[in-house]
C-alpha cells in the first residue's frame, strides 16, 4: 500500500524513520519527518504521523529561540529522537519526545556546540554524533544520563545512525575530501573494529 502524506503548499516534506509499535501490544505504527518551507518565511518543524488515524501532530522544540526542529528517529515506544537549531547561539542540540504524553526533553553533550541524536532503540538507548568549538566530531551513546564516547578508526567526520536492540550501531565516517566508509559498531563489547564497510 502507497500513501501519499502531503503539507498543502509547502516546498518539502519527507520521513524518516518508522516505528513498528504493535511490537508492544499497540495498534498504529507511526512515522516522524519533517516539512520545510520558504514562503513567506523560512520554517521548518518537525511531524509526527500517525498511520491508523490518519492524523500528523507538529513537532517544535518548546524554546522561543528555536527556528528548526529535525526529528530522526523513533522506537516502538513511541520515543522519539532529533535535533533542533536556536538562534539564540547558533548551536544544534538535541531531544527527545514521547508520543504518549508529548513531552520534551534536551540532550546536550556538556562543551558540545553540536549535539545530534540520530537512533534510538527499545531500551531507550540514544546514539548520534557530538561536534565541539575546536572542529572534531566523535560518535556517542547515551545509556541513562551516561555518554560514552568513541571514534571511528579512520576519518575525521564520524557519523552514528541507529542502534538494535542487541546494541549494535550503524554509521559512516570519512574525511572532507572523497573518502567515506560505514562501520558497524558493538556497544556492548566496545569493539569498533567488530566490521567495516569500505
């Protein structure tokens, strides 16, 4: 089955990510994306869709200086995961969002101007990519309100994608020129090297 999932009259919209929430006992899955537009003002924010009753709630991050909100990822919780810019300092920070309540919370790694939490699995694990004022970047995980922190052997522009529910992550890293690869990584070993996609 097709569905076409449109916002009249804007310049773009797109998902990211999808959850299968009948895993927990739950009759809608739900999808979460965001929609851009230019006229008459740049906006962008956050969607959160919901397949069964058709309906799509807005997701902006509840700061008066926030001017995008990027929603990445969902579990079968229904916990959300993203990122949203303020202009208040120009920095990128991250959240989180549960569809049952709809409350928000920040994730920001301490010194980081750049937090972007991009998975999330069932045990609510959140991985993603932290970037600093001096210009690296390093992948992370947060299990609670601990980070653990890690680099990709090679490269210099780690990315971290999305976790299982066995802890093992996905992402890419290169450099600023033509070099990239993807690695999958096993947060319960700390093994980095555990395979590599060139």
């Amino acid at each position: 089955i097709s569905l076409d999932v449109q916002y009249p009259s804007v310049y773009y919209s797109g998902f990211a990510s999808m959850n299968n929430s009948y895993f927990f006992g739950a009759t809608t899955n739900t999808a979460v994306g965001w929609v851009t537009d230019f006229l008459p003002t740049f906006s962008s924010f956050g969607t959160l869709y919901n397949n069964s009753a058709f309906s799509a709630t807005t997701l902006v991050y509840p700061d008066p200086n926030t001017y995008e909100t990027e929603p990445e990822a969902i579990n079968n919780r229904g916990v959300v995961v993203g990122y949203y810019y303020t202009s208040s300092d120009m920095n990128t920070h991250g959240f989180t969002y549960a569809e049952s309540g709809g409350t928000y919370n920040n994730i920001d790694y301490p010194g980081a101007t750049y937090t972007n939490p991009s998975g999330i699995n069932d045990a609510g694990w959140i991985v993603g990519t932290v970037g600093f004022s001096s210009g690296a970047y390093q992948c992370f995980i947060l299990k609670g309100t601990t980070y653990t922190l890690w680099t990709p052997a090679s490269g210099t522009l780690p990315n971290c994608w999305g976790i299982n529910g066995t802890g093992e992550i996905v992402g890419f890293d290169g450099d600023e020129t033509t070099s990239n690869f993807g690695y999958l990584y096993d947060a319960q070993s700390g093994d980095p090297s555990l395979a590599s996609v060139q």
